[in-house]
C-alpha cells in the first residue's frame, strides 16, 4: 500500500458538493482506502477568475500504480463534468496528485510532488490539518513553507 496525498477543488456549480462527493467518491475508488479528509477552505481564484473556490485535501492508501491513480482521479473530474478549456480554468472539480509516497515522478501525464503545491495556501494549510509533520520529497517539511503562502486569503469553513 502507497500513502497519496489529494488536493481537491472546485468553483463552479455546487463547489462545496462536489468537493464532498469527491472525498466520498475517493472513500469507495476500486483499490483506495481513505484514511483521512481536511475540512473545507474558500480561497480567491489564483491566477484564474471566477467565484471564490473550496478546497480540501485528502489521504489515501492505494494498491494502485501513479498513473493508475492519477486516471482514477480523473474519471472522477468527469463524473463532475470536468472541462479543460484552458490553463487554470474554472472548474466543476480538480483533483491534483499531490504525493505518491516518497516517489519522485516525472512523466508526460504526471509530476509528483505536484510542482505548485509549496507555493498555495489552498493546498498547504488543508494538508498540515491532515499530517502536520508531512515531508515532501525534494523540499523538506511542508510547514517550512506556511510562512511564505500566510499572506493568501483562506478561510476554513464549518
């Protein structure tokens, strides 16, 4: 069993919905156990427009492969109507591949530890709530990063 790590948004339609039936959805993926989920986060669009987005994180252990689990996520995303249109598009539901165990991947499909993730708060404080001693391979302690994403708005809803 791998231990991943999920990064779960949404801004259009029922955002909080969706973020909700992603968490549920990844409790029941064929080959996945949740093991643990952060509360909600509103957080502005970063380098993107439309509504505020709610965010959350997530904790597997997984049978699967990397890039099995990167397709099981995505087949969500389009259970939720996921679109592409453009880079940082709004969207119905994103689920990024943050961490996959220790590993270090770089493929044409998939970059773990996910490139941005040290840099937003919508990803970093939901995944402190969830492990707080996290490490992230390459990088170190991911709370050695908070400081420098304390400036980004977020807010931990009920």
């Amino acid at each position: 069993m791998i231990t991943a790590y999920i990064g779960i948004g949404a801004n259009l339609g029922d955002a909080r919905a969706n973020v909700l039936d992603a968490i549920e959805r990844l409790r029941g993926a064929p080959g996945c156990t949740l093991d643990a989920a952060s509360s909600l986060y509103r957080t502005a669009p970063i380098d993107s427009s439309g509504d505020d987005y709610i965010n959350a994180a997530a904790r597997i252990h997984t049978t699967l492969d990397a890039e099995a689990l990167l397709q099981t996520l995505q087949g969500i995303e389009q259970a939720h109507g996921r679109e592409r249109p453009y880079r940082n598009a709004p969207r119905t539901l994103d689920l990024d591949l943050l961490l996959y165990g220790g590993e270090t991947i770089t493929s044409p499909t998939l970059t773990v530890p996910h490139p941005r993730m040290t840099d937003r708060a919508f990803v970093l404080i939901p995944l402190l709530e969830i492990q707080p001693d996290l490490m992230v391979p390459g990088k170190g302690p991911a709370a050695s990063f908070a400081p420098m994403v304390q400036n980004q708005g977020i807010e931990k809803l009920d």
